[in-house]
C-alpha cells in the first residue's frame, strides 16, 4: 500500500510538471490536487506501519521492488496521463481492499479505518480523473 502510494504519487507529481496542451492549466491543478493528498497519505499509512511496530520502507529501490504500479519512462500525451492515473489509483484501491483479510483476521480497527478512508479517496480521485476524459 505505501509502495503503491508513494509511486502513484510520484507519477502524478511529475505529470503536473509535465502535462501540455489545451487542458493544461485544469489538469495541472487537478494533479497538484491529487499529488499533495497523496503525500499526506504516504505519511499516514507509513505512520500506521510504524504504530505496528514495523518498519515502513523508504527507499526508492523497496518502493519499485513492492509497488504494482508501472513506472514509463515516456512522456505521454495529456489524455494518456489521464489513463495512467487512473490505473494508478485503480491499483491502490485493489491493493488496499486485499489487505483486509489480513485486517479483519487480527481485529486491527484503526488500519480497517485507515484502508477505508484510502479507498474513498482514490475512488474520488478516480472519478475526478475519469471525468476529464469524457
């Protein structure tokens, strides 16, 4: 889940430097939007690793060897952007729901809440990004 995150937000951080054309100013918010509540999220699931008594990883070699998300090494169009993101947050919501077995079976309420919230807000984020594409 961190690694997913922290990769999704590195993606959505250089497509808001990156991003060209005629929605370049919307979608450049709306990135700058989505990347600063990624790095409050990357700080809350490290925080709950740590409240596990687990060290969180941290480099960037732990977060490509962990994370589901693809790192490209192109410079897509602004619509293909649009399409990665969303796959990016559509991983982090399928990531956080297969750790709920997990959860569930050590009755550990705080990280269930804190998958819930994580959930609802790439789900936001998805919609948000979905939207600009019709």
């Amino acid at each position: 889940m961190l690694a997913d995150s922290y990769t999704l937000y590195l993606k959505t951080h250089n497509y808001h430097w990156n991003v060209t054309g005629p929605m370049f100013h919307s979608l450049h918010l709306l990135f700058e939007e989505q990347y600063n509540e990624l790095a409050l999220a990357v700080d809350l699931v490290a925080e709950r690793i740590r409240a596990l008594d687990a060290f969180a990883p941290a480099s960037y070699r732990e977060f490509a060897s962990r994370s589901t998300i693809v790192e490209e090494g192109d410079q897509p169009d602004a619509t293909e952007m649009i399409r990665r993101l969303v796959a990016g947050q559509d991983a982090v919501i399928h990531t956080a729901k297969s750790i709920f077995p997990a959860v569930e079976l050590a009755h550990d309420e705080p990280t269930a809440d804190l998958l819930t919230q994580r959930i609802q807000a790439h789900e936001k984020a998805a919609w948000m990004l979905r939207s600009s594409l019709a």
